[in-house]
C-alpha cells in the first residue's frame, strides 16, 4: 500500500504534465528534442505539488521514531474503557524508503539546474534564429548567450570570492555556494510571481461572476486583437514580397536557393499564389528586377533575417486568427448571460451564432429553464464563492509569509495546521494538506508566467497556439522556481532548520540533500528570511492595478471600466461582434485574412478616434535605404519588424497603406 501513493503521484503528474503541454504546444509541429525537453521541465515543476508532502511526512515519522515519546492511546477493537500503554509512532499509510527521495531529489534539482541555466537558453536561441544549417544555428546559439554566460560567471565568482573570505572554501561549500545562488535568484522571482498570482488568481475568478464587467473586458479584447491582426497580416504581407523578390534574384542553379526552398515552405497556401503570378511575371519580361546584392555573403545574410522573421509572423499570424474565433465565441457566450438574466420568463434563449459544445448542447437543448438557473444564477453564485474562498486563502499565505520566521510564537498559521495534525500523526491529513497548500502557491506562481506577454516574442496560449520559443521560456522559469516553492513551503510550516534554529528535529530529505541556504552569509542574515514580506507590498500593488495604470498613462492600453478610451475600445468591440454576427456563414468573416480596402478602412476609423498614424510595413526598405531614388515611409515600430525588402517601384510610395501602430501589443502582463 505505501509504494502505490508514491507511484500514484508519478503516474498523476505524468498525465496532467502531458495534458497541459498538449493544449499549449503542437507536437505535430515542434522538435521532438523541444517537445521532450520542455515535458522534463514542466514534469519536475509538477512533481513537487505531490512528492514533497510524502517527504514532509515521512520527516515528521522520522522525528518521532528519534525522540519517541510514548502516549496513552484507546485499542481500537476493546470493549472496555481501561487505556494502555501504545507505541507513539505509527508507521505513514504512504512509507517508503528514505532513500527513494533522497535519489529522486537529487534528479529533480540538478536536472531542473542543468535545464535552467544551460541547455533551455542554448534551445531557445538554437529555435528562434533563421540559420538553415545546423552548425550555423549552434553557432548563432553560443554567440548569443555569451553575455548571459559571461555575466553569469562574473557573478558566481564574486559570491565565490565573497565566500571564501568569510568561510574555508572546500568543495561541498563550493557546492552549496552554487545552490544558494540559483535558489535566491529564484525566490526572487518567486516573490515576484506569487506577488501578483495571490491576488490576481481569485480577483480573475471573481471578476467572472460579474457577467457585464467581463463582457466589456472582452469587447475591449476584440477591439486590441482585430488591431493586432491587421498589424501582423501587413508585416505578413510585407514578408511575402521579400519572399517574391529574393525569388526573382535567386535561380535553380544558385548555391543559396535550397534555402529559399526552404523559406517558400512555410509560406501560408493564401500567400503561394501571389508569389508564383509575380513570377510568372518575371519570366514573361513584364518586371524589371535589377541585382542589388554585392555579394552571396550579403545575399545570405538578408536571408537568414527574413527566415527568421517569417517563421515568427507565421506563428502570430496563426494564434491571432485562432485566437479571434475563440474570443468571439466567448464574447457571444457572455452577452446571452447578460441578455437572459435580465428576462423574467426564466428561459434562456441562445443568439450565438457559434455551435454550442456537444455537452451543453446533450444537457439543455430540451430543458431552457435549467439551462437558465445554470448560467444566470448557479454559475454566479458558484464563482463567487470561489473567488471569495481563494481570496481567504491568499491572505493566509501573506500572513504566513510575512510571519515565518517568528518561531515562538508561531505566527504562520500552515504552521500550526502542520503540527496540530502530526501531534496526532495523521500523516493523511498532513499529506492532503500539504498537497493542496503547495498546489495552490504553484498555481500562483504558474499562473503568472502563463499570463506574461512580452510583446511577440513570449506568449503562452491554449488551444495548441504556443510557439516553441515561448514553450522554453516558460520551461526555464518554471525550473528556475521548482526548488524555491519547495525551500519556501518548508519555511513556512517551521521544517526548516535554517529558520526554526533546532538542530534536534529531522528535516525532509529535500533539505538534507540541498542543504540550507546559509553558504552566503549576506543571503542568510536577512534576504532568505525579510524579501518574501515584499509579497504583501507587490500584492497590495497588484489589488489596486498600480502595474496596469502605470502602462496605461506610457500609452500601452489597459481596461479601466471607468476609463474613457476603455469605453471606446468596448464600443469598438460591439461594433466587432456585430460585424461578425452579421458577416457569420458567409466567405467575409473577421476570422479571414482581412483585404487591403478593409485595413485601409480601419486604419482610417481609428486615426479618427485615437489619432494613431504610422507608415506601412509594405512600403518601408531596410536593404535599400542607401539608394536617395527610394522614397521610403518607415513605419513607427521596433526595428526588428521592418521589412527587408520592397517589391515596388523605386519612386512609388503606398498612401493607402498606412497603419496606426497599437501600443496594446507590447503589454507585459495580459490584463
């Protein structure tokens, strides 16, 4: 019975790791070093949720079996009332042998430290350049990480130096030098994300409740996505005609044009017809396409950026016309709520214009009033009342962050759950408890990295949208906050040897393998034990949205319900939804690649609201730009974006194609 939990919770995080990178990524389209790489990563991350409570009890078993102290217990089949004498230290329904974590330990940690800070960033970069060999991309991989590696290294060696001048530097100081370093930098950025996760998680749950808020916010949503979709189809658009040009220049017999092969590949079917009409062109004489490359090296070199920016666009292009579909149907579902709680008659009436899921479809077609009671008061009530209860919850983890440190008296109140429940060595309710207190920090934490956006170049999507570059940078942050959870749970419920100061008590094997972080003495003295107390700070911060209005007054849009270019986003998202309503069926949905008349006509609608003016990527030309015969308009975004290349003429500039640049794309934290 005790190796079946142990192999239970293997089992149990293998399938929930598996699920959730099957809805973030595509295997079908990623690496299969990626996919197995980033599965490590998230499965260790996982892991904890459910190994460390084993070991916690397995701690608390050891301490009593170490200073055994006898107790007056009821045999449990006696009829008389006469108490006996009983061994004190029942053996945990889940034991198994010590050295089981002490081994599995050792995995998880250096794996996840070797992942961290070697082979993930070396990925990332090996993924998202647009080298087409292998040896150039490993290359490009090492040129750039070596500043990450370099500054790194510097500063290893200074806490070494530092170190050594407090302490003998042997090698197991060196090693837990090493450790204490990685795990600060990680409770850093613990504090960080648990700073903004406590409150954000309940608040999103209990903003669900409120059916009208959430509609807005999802208007305002519609409103941001449709801007960002013409924005990227024109970069798309600007893309293919480098695509065409590089077509004309490069022949079947040229040394670079199995790269080119390579690059027309991933071109979208859409976009093939238009590159093979303007080559047909080409071949019939009826375009002029001078040779401006001075060299293959200058040739390659413009190749591998647009390889590299294609690839990119094609993914944003992709997850924004998916992401469309999912945000009108979400939209359409929050506006039937709105409508049927208002109707008297208690009958829900659906106007959505999207097919229902099959389970809704299976239990309300026939029954409209419990189809109402269900969305309009049950899932209401239901929700709030989840927000509330995780509310709760949060504050009891700032209150025990900020007071973990206080041993007599205990102040942390999973402190005192922890011990009240071994004093009577019900090591399954301590295990339960420990289970859903670590998954909740993790849910926290996790929550925030999966919410970050930094503009295209980190997004974490369902529905298979997430790209591999994003996929490792959530593996790497996920393995740089794996052993910190675990060290801050620890402290929390007084296993710590570190904080508690008693050296007679057993500790988990987590820590009797890791150590305590006590090798930097400027890091045990005050950071390990004062910065998580900045979680209260960050999380009164994250309640009254200082991040989002500080962003919102730089220009980069955020919803205020009481905002007034809010407002006029949400009356653009109406205007959307009825576009879509309207248009649904038909070959002219929003969800299509918009037309040059339809971006035209945006851009003109919002340069009328908001006054946002910028230059059109199809007209910019950043290979050219030496030639004073080009008259070019770039556009207002990072340079990274501009086109290479310019398939018009050389003294032609594309009036129609302005497009307002919206600042809501750079976002950090998805609102």
């Amino acid at each position: 019975m005790s190796s079946i939990a142990f192999i239970f919770d293997i089992i149990f995080s293998l399938i929930t790791t598996l699920i959730l990178l099957y809805r973030c990524g595509n295997y079908r389209r990623q690496h299969p070093v990626t996919t197995i790489t980033v599965f490590i990563a998230w499965f260790f991350s996982i892991l904890i949720v459910f190994i460390l409570p084993l070991d916690i009890s397995l701690a608390i078993y050891q301490d009593c079996v170490t200073h055994p102290e006898p107790v007056t217990v009821k045999p449990p089949n006696n009829n008389n009332n006469n108490n006996s004498l009983a061994p004190s230290c029942p053996l945990p329904w889940s034991y198994v042998n010590p050295q089981v974590y002490a081994n599995l330990w050792r995995v998880v940690y250096w794996t996840s430290q070797v992942l961290t800070w070697l082979i993930l960033p070396l990925m990332q970069s090996f993924r998202e350049t647009g080298e087409f060999s292998i040896k150039g991309k490993i290359r490009y991989a090492i040129k750039a990480n070596l500043i990450f590696y370099g500054t790194l290294l510097l500063i290893f060696v200074i806490l070494v130096i530092y170190v050594a001048t407090k302490v003998k530097m042997t090698s197991s100081n060196f090693m837990a030098t090493l450790v204490a370093a990685s795990t600060t930098w990680g409770l850093f950025l613990l504090v960080l994300m648990l700073g903004y996760g406590l409150v954000q998680v309940p608040k999103n749950i209990y903003n669900h409740s409120r059916t009208k808020y959430m509609l807005a916010h999802m208007q305002f949503k519609l409103s941001r996505l449709y801007n960002e979709k013409m924005d990227v189809e024109e970069r798309l658009d600007s893309l293919i005609d480098d695509v065409t040009k590089f077509c004309m220049q490069i022949k079947g017999n040229d040394p670079l044009r199995p790269c080119l092969e390579k690059i027309i590949k991933i071109v979208p079917e859409q976009y093939s017809n238009r590159i093979q009409l303007t080559m047909n062109d080409y071949d019939n004489n009826r375009i002029a396409m001078p040779n401006r490359f001075s060299d293959d090296n200058e040739k390659e070199k413009q190749l591998i950026k647009l390889h590299e920016r294609l690839k990119t666009n094609i993914h944003v292009h992709n997850r924004v016309q998916v992401s469309w579909i999912r945000e009108i149907n979400e939209a359409f579902y929050l506006e039937d709520i709105v409508k049927n709680a208002e109707k008297t008659d208690r009958e829900f009436v659906r106007t959505n214009p999207l097919a229902a899921m099959w389970l809704r479809r299976k239990l309300f077609d026939n029954h409209s009033k419990l189809e109402w009671y269900t969305y309009c008061v049950l899932r209401t009530w239901a929700l709030r009342l989840l927000g509330v209860t995780l509310g709760i919850i949060s504050l009891l983890v700032i209150w025990s962050e900020m007071t973990f440190f206080s041993t007599n008296p205990v102040l942390s109140i999973f402190a005192q759950c922890v011990r009240a429940a071994s004093n009577h060595y019900s090591y399954f309710t301590i295990e339960v408890f420990c289970c859903l207190s670590i998954a909740y920090l993790c849910l926290c934490a996790y929550y925030t990295i999966f919410r970050i956006r930094i503009l295209d170049y980190f997004y974490v999507s369902l529905y298979h949208l997430t790209d591999e570059n994003s996929l490792i940078f959530a593996a790497t942050f996920l393995c740089r906050l794996t052993a910190p959870l675990c060290y801050n749970f620890l402290g929390m419920i007084h296993l710590d040897q570190a904080i508690t100061h008693k050296i007679d008590h057993e500790e988990t094997k987590f820590t009797s393998i890791m150590g305590h972080l006590t090798a930097i003495p400027i890091v045990s003295v005050g950071f390990n034990f004062y910065f998580p107390m900045l979680i209260c700070l960050l999380s009164i911060g994250t309640f009254f949205r200082l991040g989002s209005r500080c962003l919102h007054a730089c220009g980069f849009r955020q919803f205020f319900d009481d905002d007034d270019v809010s407002a006029e986003y949400v009356e653009d998202g109406k205007s959307l939804m009825a576009r879509e309503r309207r248009s649904y069926g038909g070959v002219d949905t929003l969800a299509n690649t918009t037309t040059a008349t339809q971006r035209r006509d945006r851009r003109r609608e919002l340069e009328e609201k908001y006054g946002l003016r910028s230059a059109s990527a199809m007209a910019a030309n950043n290979l050219y730009g030496d030639d004073p015969m080009i008259t070019e308009t770039r556009p207002l975004i990072s340079n990274g974006d501009e086109p290479l290349l310019n398939t018009l003429p050389e003294t032609y500039t594309r009036p129609d194609l302005l497009q307002p640049t919206d600042p809501t794309r750079s976002i950090i934290i998805d609102a």
